[in-house]
C-alpha cells in the first residue's frame, strides 16, 4: 500500500466559555478556538493528508449552543476533499443523545462521526477502531475491545479514543486506558485526546495535545500530530505541527535576597514580539528584600500592557527581613509598627496564602509611598 497520511487531532472544546478571562478578552479567545478547524485544515492539506481524526472533545459541554454546532460543521465541510472523523470526549459524551442526533442530521459527507465501537473504513487497507466516550466516566476501558476487533488482513489499524492513560488516584480508576494498546490490539497508530498537552506514549501512542491551549497547565504551543505510516507494521512517522494562536506560558520565578528582580525577570520574558498573542502567567517565589519586591511589582505593572493577558502571582514570594528596608518607611511610631507588623503576616506560613500575599502586597505599597515621599 501506498504511505497513509493523516492528521491527528483532539480537545477542540469549541464554546467554551472562558468565564475566568477577563470579560473584553472573552471573545477574542472563543474566535482563536473556532478558527482552529481552518488552522487544522491547513495543516492537512500542508502534511498531504486527507483525513483529520478528533479525540474527542470537539464541544466543550454537551449542550453546544446550536451557532457553535452548525459554524464548526460548516467549517468542516469548507473544503469536500478533507475527511473529518469526530470522536464523542468525555465533555460531548454519548450520552448528549439530542447533540449527536443533531450532529447526524446536520453533518456534511464530509465527516464521520465515531459513535459506535465498530471497523470504520477510512480508505482501501485502512481501518479505524473508534472507542466512543458513552459518559464522562465510563468506568471501564473502553479501548478493551480493540484487541478482539476483526479487520481485513494486511490491513492498517487506527485506534482512536479519549481518556487517561494513567490514574493518580491511591486506587486507581477502571476507565483507565491501557497504556499498552496499541501492542495487545495490534495497532499501527493509537491517536489519544483528553490530555491537552502533546505526549508519546510509546512509538505508536500518542496524544496529540489541543490545538488551540485554553490554560496554563502544558506550557505549550497549541499543536496537532501530523501522522504517516507505510504500512502495516511500519513505525509511524509522527511530526508535531503548530496550530495555536494564543500561547499560554507560565514562567517561575524563584527569587533570592541578594538577586535584582528586575533583570531576573527582564531576562525571563518572551522576545517583545511574542507578548502581543501571550498569555502570561508569572509566579515569583523564594525571598526577596522589600525594595527587590516593591521593583518586581513595578516592574510587572509595566510589562503588563505589552502581553494579552498578564496575571501577576506572588504569595510564593517571601520578604527577607532587613531593617534598613523597615527604616526607609519610619525609623518608629504608627507606621513603623504597622510595618512590622504586615512583615510578620507576610512571613507567617501559618496563615493561608492569600492572606501572606495581602499582607505583603500592603507591605509593599506602604514601602513604595515612603520611598516616593522620600
């Protein structure tokens, strides 16, 4: 047979809502995760490959407001020549019976929808072994009966399914993906959705992360798996293929008394023009001296504006407590007290998290008006 080339693909999650985004960025993010299906078409038609495979999750709820449904499978069927498998995730579950019933009405020729777990043929000597989500959680490993499945000899098996590999549980969880599937069911490729950052299982396991990030989890670009395989046997060639539009990082800044913030965190930004479509989250921790977090927070204000959403995190950040820094706010009286005081709840590990950042934060800005004052 001929190379089969395909695009692997999952978590699309369209009409999520972003409720704890600002509410002016909303909308922006929600247009970024429509246009992911042009971005993946694209990336098809670019790798050569006529089929697109969805692990799942191509809704975010299974009520789909009925705009989001009709949009994403006008979109698919923008071009005829790009075949779409859809896979119900554990978010768009079979049991939303109403929203693939109205999938099935209203889905073009152009896509497949992987409801049932039986052969699907997606071309002459390839066979598709789709293991649907049927709930959230299924409690059972609903990949079990790829092993027993009957294909065409010299055939290629394509498993596609949604859900974790590994449970971190003390017990564990029965809907658990056998980690080995692809070897007990004879599979040249397992495509894997749910996990939204991009891992490999093993050489013919993977997950393909989502193509457009909707946290900070992962770290990492929006992406999807560009897939071929020669044949039946052959080790898959997996290429992973950018698809984002937004990129949401998340840098740690741990910190020590005698380091200067500013140039830490200066060195640890993205290039400036790369903040304009980034998500930043920036998390300082370890110690720092007032004036080191007082310029550290002067220093995040002013780098705000520059990202498309910025959110500025340091309740993992200590104060070292020095007392030329106390003294640069009063050398006694009211203030100093107070001083003393929010530096003693800033550092108290016995109270919760955000009560010490509160109080350093405070700390913080009384420190800045002395200086300014000053």
């Amino acid at each position: 047979m001929t190379m089969f080339r395909f695009l692997h693909s999952s978590d699309l999650h369209l009409g999520k809502r972003f409720g704890q985004m600002p509410e002016e960025f909303r909308g922006q993010l929600s247009a970024a995760r429509r246009g992911a299906l042009a971005r993946l078409a694209d990336a098809a038609r670019n790798a050569g490959a006529e089929v697109i495979l969805v692990a799942g999750d191509v809704f975010d709820t299974a009520t789909p407001a009925p705009a989001t449904l009709r949009q994403a499978l006008a979109e698919m069927a923008a071009d005829p020549a790009l075949r779409w498998v859809l896979l119900p995730g554990n978010h768009d579950a079979l049991a939303a019976d109403e929203l693939w019933a109205e999938m099935a009405h209203r889905a073009p020729q152009n896509v497949t929808l992987a409801t049932a777990p039986a052969p699907v043929e997606l071309g002459p000597g390839v066979v598709l072994l789709p293991a649907p989500c049927t709930t959230r959680r299924p409690g059972r490993d609903l990949t079990a009966w790829m092993d027993a499945a009957a294909t065409p000899e010299g055939a290629l098996r394509i498993g596609l399914a949604h859900g974790a590999v590994q449970d971190f549980g003390e017990e564990g969880a029965a809907d658990t993906i056998a980690p080995d599937r692809a070897e007990t069911a004879g599979l040249d490729y397992l495509a894997l959705g749910d996990w939204h950052g991009q891992i490999r299982i093993g050489p013919r396991t993977w997950y393909c992360g989502t193509p457009e990030p909707d946290r900070f989890k992962h770290d990492a670009p929006g992406r999807a798996l560009a897939v071929s395989i020669a044949g039946p046997g052959a080790t898959p060639e997996v290429a992973p293929v950018e698809t984002g539009t937004f990129s949401w990082r998340r840098i740690r800044l741990a910190l020590l008394p005698a380091e200067d913030p500013r140039a830490r965190l200066d060195a640890a930004l993205p290039a400036m023009a790369e903040r304009r479509r980034t998500l930043l989250r920036l998390e300082a921790e370890g110690h720092a001296r007032l004036a080191g977090r007082t310029a550290l927070a002067a220093a995040a204000d002013e780098a705000a504006p520059d990202f498309a959403y910025f959110e500025f995190r340091e309740d993992g950040l200590a104060i070292e407590p020095e007392a030329d820094d106390l003294d640069a706010i009063d050398r006694g009286g009211a203030l100093r007290q107070a001083a003393e005081a929010l530096m003693a709840d800033a550092n108290d590990m016995a109270l919760a998290p955000a009560e010490r950042a509160a109080a350093a934060t405070a700390l913080a800005r009384l420190y800045a008006y002395a200086v300014e004052d000053a």
